[in-house]
C-alpha cells in the first residue's frame, strides 16, 4: 500500500507541476485572442524565452520497467535472503531535464543542462522496496563559438551531446547510466570546407567517475563508462550529391580502472572491473546513404580495426596483457517511406561484428567504441 501511494504522490506532483506551467504559458496570452500567429522564435518573456539574451528548455521521461530473468537469463537468481524470486524485476524512472542557452553575442553561447533521474523499486525482493530519489548531474556544460577564429568553423568546448552519423560508433559517451546520460567531455571543431561539406574534428577525454569534473547535486559515487578512454576523430560528411558520404578515422585509448572504487548505476564493482579493458583502438570506415527511388532509401557502413587490445576471453589474454587486434564491423539497413499522414516507415537492418576465436592468441573481437547504446530496445 505505501508503494502505491508512493507513486500516486509522484504522478500527482508531476501532474501539477505540468499544470503550473501550462497555466503560467496561458496567463501571459491575450485573453481576446482566438487565433496565435505562428512566431520565428519565442516570444521574450515566456519560460522558454525569459531574456533576449537566454532561452531555456525542459522535458520529462516517465517509464516503466517489467521483466524475468534480466540476470544472465537464469530463471533460478536467489536473492541475498535466499529468495528464488530474483530473477523478477518491476521498477519505475522519472527523468527530469532543464537546459539554458545563455548568447554572449552573435556567435557565442554557453549551453547548460541538468539530469535527474530517479527509480521507484517493485522487485527484485533483494532490492529495497523503496523510491530512490539519486542523484542530479550537469551533463551538459559547453562554449559554443561560431566563426572561431574568424574561420568557418564552429567550435564546442566542453561537457556535450555528440552523434555522427547513424550513431553507429559515437552516440553515449555514458553507458553505465543506461539512457539517464549520454554526454562526452570534449572539444569538437566543425569545419565547413563547401555549402555541403564538413568536417569534424574531435578530442575526447572520458572518466568512468561522473565527480571529476563537475560533482553532481546529492553524488552518489556513481560510474558512467568502464574505463579511462580518450580519443581522437576526423569525421567528413559530404552531402554535395545524392549520395551522402561520410568518412572516418577513429583512435580510442582505454585505461583501466582496477579496482572499481564506488558504486556502478546497473552493475556490480566486480561486473565494470571485468568488462574494464586496456586497449589502442585504431578505426577507419566509411558510410553511404541514398535514395532508391521514391519510397526506398539505402545506408550502409563499415569499418575496419587494428591496434592493440585485451581479449574479452580471459583464457587468452591473462593479467591484462594486450594482444594485436584485428577486427571488422557492417551495418546496413533498407527503408520503406509509406507517404502517409503520420509519415510511418519499415526498416530492415543487418549488423556484423567479428568476435574473438579463443584458439587464436590475437585479439578479432570488433569494439563497438562509443556506441554501447540500446539501438534495439
């Protein structure tokens, strides 16, 4: 029973909070007028536009969690208290999210954002039945500065959102936390070489702890990413035919941290300590993407890997000891466009990562970089 009213509380808070700013948007619109003009931007004054000089945004995630058998597969997970129960699992999360875009002049911005995501625990039987509130993080932190160095460049420095291209290999900077983040701590430059071209240039230096840099509201010691990574991209987009092109080269480079000191978000210390891995990953590959005709379009990428890196099979490579790597990875997905109102599409998508051969004393197993994020589900 103190469950339910747990969530029914939480609802009704939510409830009226989105109550309050509908009412606080509508007080300030003319009582006399029937019809808004469509405006370029937002009107100053309003919560998303308060000053000529800040915008600011908002958004609210509710989901809900059931499953079996979420732990290895194994229907028979006891508890601590001996429970056979524990392979069930029932929660809730509630993501909250508040960004600012303070503009310094015509080309210079600083982007903020804080995330707050917090669970209400049903089952397991060995987890608190409780409502955890965690922690709030700034996970968005940057200087965005067009024209830098009055080249046609746009530079973005700092803590930031970063996808390329279909997001096969760059996408979450922060995959322990699940979907709560996905920020990078980074330095980007986009290069406008033609109206159609780009390319990007990126350093990238990731902590697995998400205190290094900005110690989050109510810390609760919590782990992003399995290692100490920092790495290097050129990216090229080109967009001047039909056909779009994009061309990369990637360098990754993993540090472990042994042993896991503080909490994971999903995973037990002795879990992120085994999937920390050493690791020199260079990546070079490709991707294309088209339309068929008017209803199909195409993409397709690879990429191809070499460097130096830990095996995934502890038998081959004992006490962290690096082996040459070898590795290949595809991705190609068709898509049919139906036209229609609600512009509903059908996708089918193939993928091919190389796996590690434990006869053989290198490593083929393909990494896929920064793109540990649930593309399926």
């Amino acid at each position: 029973m103190a469950k339910n009213k747990t969530k029914i509380t939480l609802a009704l808070v939510v409830l009226l909070a989105g109550l309050l700013v509908v009412s606080a948007q509508a007080a300030q619109q003319p009582a006399t007028a029937a019809v808004q003009p469509t405006a370029a931007a937002p009107e100053i004054g309003t919560f998303h536009n308060p000053t000529d000089w800040l915008e600011m945004g908002a958004d609210f995630r509710f989901r809900e969690h059931y499953g079996y058998n979420w732990t290895a597969l194994n229907s028979n997970k006891l508890g601590g208290d001996g429970d056979d129960e524990d392979h069930k699992f029932h929660f809730e999360r509630y993501r909250t999210r508040w960004w600012t875009t303070s503009k310094l002049d015509d080309d210079t911005t600083i982007n903020t954002r804080f995330t707050w995501e917090f669970r209400t625990w049903d089952e397991p039987a060995s987890k608190q039945q409780e409502t955890d509130f965690d922690e709030i993080i700034m996970d968005n932190l940057n200087l965005k500065m067009k024209n830098f160095l009055g080249t046609p460049t746009t530079a973005i420095i700092g803590r930031q959102d970063i996808v390329l291209g279909q997001g096969w290999l760059v996408a979450d900077g922060t995959p322990l936390d699940g979907s709560r983040t996905f920020y990078f701590d980074a330095a980007r430059f986009t290069v406008d070489l033609a109206e159609k071209t780009k390319l990007d240039l990126i350093y990238i230096d990731q902590h697995p702890n998400s205190d290094w840099f900005l110690k989050p509201i109510n810390d609760r010691d919590k782990y992003v990413t399995q290692e100490k990574e920092q790495g290097a991209i050129v990216y090229l987009t080109d967009k001047s035919t039909p056909t779009q092109l994009e061309g990369y080269l990637m360098y990754k480079h993993n540090e472990p941290v042994d042993p896991i000191v503080g909490k994971a978000f999903a995973f037990s210390q002795g879990a992120v300590s085994a999937f920390s891995k050493e690791a020199s990953i260079f990546t070079f590959g490709g991707a294309a993407q088209a339309p068929i005709n008017d209803n199909w379009n195409y993409w397709v990428e690879g990429a191809l890997q070499t460097g130096r890196s830990e095996s995934p099979n502890p038998v081959v490579t004992p006490n962290h000891k690096e082996e040459d790597l070898l590795a290949f990875g595809g991705k190609g997905n068709l898509e049919y466009c139906f036209k229609d109102d609600l512009d509903n599409k059908l996708h089918v998508t193939y993928e091919y990562l190389s796996g590690d051969r434990p006869s053989s004393k290198d490593v083929e197993a393909f990494n896929p970089l920064w793109g540990q994020w649930p593309q399926w589900s």
